[in-house]
C-alpha cells in the first residue's frame, strides 16, 4: 500500500511511484500496451526499493519510527486480540488518553495489555497528548500490571512514546514518583512481562511501561535515554548534529540486540509498518505467543530472580 505522506529521503522511490501510475494513466486513456514498459518500471522500483529500505542508516530508522502513518497500539489491539476490554482511569485523578490498557486474549492466551497510544491528526493528538503519559497514565498502567499479578494473567506492553510528558502539572502530581515506582513494581511482578516497542521508545517515559523478562523491537523503531535531538543540544549544543548524535547513541534495534539489551528485533514490510499493518500485526502476534508460551514455563519465583539479573547485566559499576 502507498503511504500518503513521504519522508525526504523516500522522494527517489515516489518519483519511480508516480511514473508507474503516469504510464498506467497514459496507457489506459490512449488505448495503449505499455504493460512491458510498466512491468520494467516496477522491477526497477522493486529492486531500488529493496536495496534503499534495508540499508536505512539510524537516523532514517527515527524517522520511520515517527512516521504519522505508522500503526499505534490500538491498530495492533484490533488485529492480534479476539477480545479486548478496555479500562480506563488510575483510581486517583483522572483517566490519561495517551496511555491504554485493559484485559484481553491473544488466540487462547489471556493477558493484560498496557500501551502508549498517539493520536492521528491534530484533534485527535491533542486527545492523546501526543502519546506522552502524564504521571495518571503511569498509574493506570500500574493498576493494570497489578490486577495481571492478582490473576495471574502475563502482561504485554507496547512503547511508543516521545518522553513522558514534561509539563508542570505533570511535575506536580509526581511524574518521576510515578514512573520510579513503574519501574521497581515491574521488576518484581511474579507474571510474564514482554515489552514490544513498535515506534519510539524514548527515556523514562518509555521504561515506566518498559521493564520485563523480553524486549522486542519493530526493525524501524528506536530505544533510547533521550532524543537525538536533545543529545545533540546538550553535547553539541546544536540541535541540528541529531544525525550525528543518532550514530553515536546506537539507538537502532540491531545496535540494541548487540548489546544485549533487544531480544529480537521483528521485520516490517519494505518501506515501514505502515505499508501493511495487517502483516505486521501477524508478525507481532506470533512473536508475542512464541515469547508468553517460553516465559510461562518458568517459576515465578525464577522468573523474577531472572528479571532481575537481566538487568544488572546491562550496566557497570564500582563499589
């Protein structure tokens, strides 16, 4: 499927898009057969478009990511669960848009699903805070995480988010409490946790949902301390070097497997998920099963234990 909105770097691909519809035009309203000359243009534009989208450098993969026509939680939710049932609210203000949740099945797999969810357009980004959870988002997520450990029913969570959002309101009902005690609650949770970052996966906004047994990535996402734009602002102190500083992050998936962070990174359509969800979500769904039947058969008091671990392997530190 064409994407109706192109990034720059995409233009070389449109323009070949855009000749092969030219000539299907011409074709069609002279009564012509140009079905050979059709046929050559697609091949090319297949082979171009091959070699263009599987050598994406960082910085392409980000913007890929922030794509406005990428797939959000809720397209996911729809396609992969056979029922879905959403909860709303933290119990203690207010009901945070940016951030969904409810209980669900996945084919016979009962679970909780927590997600950050943007918004497509203006109006409807508004509604969604443009995907960044105020600190009421973070607690309904624990709510939800918690009521997974009451019935014992594993939790999958999708990140897609710029950062938390960082106004003052947010400040002053406990933002930074808010994720903290996400982020230690998560840790220990005697459930099956996989986290899935299907856009971007920016700072503490995204580790507040973001801690489990298993991390997997969409090969166009990115995952991340900070931005690299806000990098770029405090260690060049020019926001224009985000390039540059995307390369010295290695905020790509491949980099975070590497690292040992990722555990696998899922493959999307040439072009990006948003070419065709549906597949995606196929891929996605039989990810998700594959990793809940493989941390299942694990002790809770293992997999916990393990959890932990998993962690402390990430950094290093002197006593």
């Amino acid at each position: 499927m064409a994407a109706k909105y192109v990034l720059n770097f995409e233009k070389p691909l449109q323009e070949l898009e855009e000749k092969i519809e030219a000539t299907k035009r011409t074709a069609l309203e002279r009564g012509i057969d140009m079905s050979k000359e059709i046929e050559g243009l697609e091949a090319k534009l297949e082979k171009a478009s091959a070699d263009f989208y599987k050598n994406l450098t960082r910085w392409q993969r980000y913007q890929m990511a922030r794509h406005p026509e990428r797939p959000y939680t809720l397209d996911y939710v729809q396609r992969i669960t056979n029922s879905w049932f959403e909860m709303y609210g933290d119990r203690f203000y207010a009901d945070d848009k940016a951030v969904v949740g409810g209980l669900a099945e996945i084919e016979d797999e009962k679970v909780v699903i927590i997600g950050q969810q943007k918004g497509r357009g203006t109006r409807d980004n508004l509604y969604r805070n443009f995907g960044m959870p105020n600190p009421e988002g973070y607690r309904k997520a624990l709510r939800l995480v918690n009521l997974a450990a009451k019935f014992n029913r594993p939790v999958v969570s999708f990140i897609d988010t710029p950062g938390a959002y960082p106004g003052l309101g947010a400040e002053e009902r406990g933002q930074a409490e808010a994720i903290a005690r996400n982020m230690m609650v998560m840790s220990t949770l005697p459930v099956p946790i996989v986290v899935l970052v299907i856009g971007e996966g920016a700072s503490g906004g995204a580790l507040g949902m973001g801690v489990g047994d298993r991390l997997l990535m969409l090969e166009n996402t990115w995952f991340s301390v900070i931005t690299p734009e806000g990098c770029a602002s405090i260690l060049y102190r020019d926001s224009t070097k985000a390039e540059a500083a995307a390369d010295a992050m290695k905020i790509s998936p491949q980099d975070l497997v590497e690292m040992g962070i990722c555990d696998r990174t899922l493959p999307e359509p040439l072009g990006g998920a948003h070419r065709d969800v549906d597949a995606v979500a196929g891929t996605v769904k039989s990810a998700l099963l594959e990793m809940l039947a493989e941390l299942k058969t694990i002790p809770a008091d293992a997999l916990v234990a393990e959890r932990v671990k998993r962690y402390e392997r990430f950094g290093q530190w002197e006593e």
